[in-house]
C-alpha cells in the first residue's frame, strides 16, 4: 500500500483492505453450489474497481506511481480476458496497442499537469 498517499486517500486503503471479505463472499457463493463463474465475476468486479480506483487517487494527489498502478491493474484484468477469449490476433493488437497508448497519453498529461504547476 506504498502508493497510497498518507493521511489521504482513504477510499483508496479500503479498497485494498476489502480484497479478504472479496474472497469470502466469492468462496461462499461457491461452497453453497453457485457456479465458479460466479467467483470469477466478483474478483473481474473487484479488480476492475481497484485499479480505476487507484488509477483516480493518482490522478487526484498527482502521483505518477499510484497513477501507473492502477493502470497496470485494469490493463492486467483485460490482458487475463483477452487471453481466456478466443479473438483473433488482429483484435489482440489492436487492443495491446491501445493499451500501450493509454500509458503513454495518460503520462503525458501527468507530466504536463506537473510541469504547469
């Protein structure tokens, strides 16, 4: 939890300290004969959640790290979808490349906002 600022962003602490009652209710829908589809869902939710969360508190306190975290984590959640879907490879790239171009526009505004404050 390093790059969550100190003192602020407390949304963004009790979206990562939520990840354990995630795993019960997920483990719970299970055990009482819900389809794993359904876990798989809830966790999809949850990180998905988590990383526009943390990618916002970045933008919000202008930390860069935190910024690129959250990005990673949504980027994460989509490569793991794309890889469990039978797409073609035109769509795969098509999507890596305007993955990779989020980053960079994304950086670039950071350091621009950064530069005129």
């Amino acid at each position: 939890m390093s790059g969550v600022p100190r003192g602020r962003g407390g949304t963004g602490r009790a979206l990562f300290g939520v990840a354990p009652c995630v795993a019960a209710l997920a483990y719970v829908a299970v055990a009482s004969g819900a389809s794993a589809d359904v876990a798989m869902l809830v966790f999809n939710v949850y990180v998905l959640l988590l990383g526009i969360g943390t990618t916002y508190s970045g933008i919000r306190y202008g930390r860069l790290g935190t910024m690129n975290g959250g990005l990673l984590l949504v980027s994460a959640l989509i490569v793991a979808r794309f890889l469990d879907v039978e797409l073609s490879f035109t769509v795969r790239g098509i999507v890596f490349v305007g993955l990779g171009a989020a980053f960079l526009g994304t950086n670039l505004a950071m350091k621009r906002r950064e530069i005129v404050s």
